[in-house]
C-alpha cells in the first residue's frame, strides 16, 4: 500500500504528540518522585512530595489522557479517518 502524504503527516503529528506526552509522563513519574525530597514546600496545606505522589500525579495522568483523546479526535476528523457511527 502506497501511503499518501496525508498519511505521513498524520503518523508524523501522531508520533510528535505521543513523544512529548511520554516525556511528561516520564518527568511527573520519575522525575518529581526522584527529587521529591528537595520538593519541601507547602501545597494545598500538604508537604508538596506527598501531594504529588498521593494526588498530583493522578491528575496528571487523567490529563494526559484526556487532552491525547481530543487531540487525537480533531486529528482524526482533519485527515479524514474518523470513526463512523453504524
């Protein structure tokens, strides 16, 4: 199958998003926790390394999903490969 250049602008906007949300994913994973200690300021009335591992993270991470999930719909409805309902 030949691809088109639609198709690799859509595999290469794909591939750029995914990248810079695993580098995210992988900053609030492991670096935060890593330097967590050093993290020794108040935030929301809780030391700000508890925050983060207990609720910071989580949020982050719901984030991530949600904002892959819109961007992927408006990519999908760009190049024409959107999901149809039946």
């Amino acid at each position: 199958m030949q691809l088109t250049e639609s198709h690799r602008q859509y595999w290469r906007k794909n591939l750029n998003i995914t990248a810079i949300l695993l580098v995210i994913w992988f900053v609030v994973t492991y670096v935060v926790s890593y330097f967590a200690r050093d993290l020794s300021f108040s935030f929301f009335g809780w030391p700000f390394s508890f925050w983060m591992a207990a609720q910071g993270s989580l949020i982050i991470y719901v984030v991530i999903i949600g904002f892959y999930a819109r961007y992927m719909n408006k990519l999908d409805i760009e190049h024409g490969v959107q999901e149809t309902e039946e």
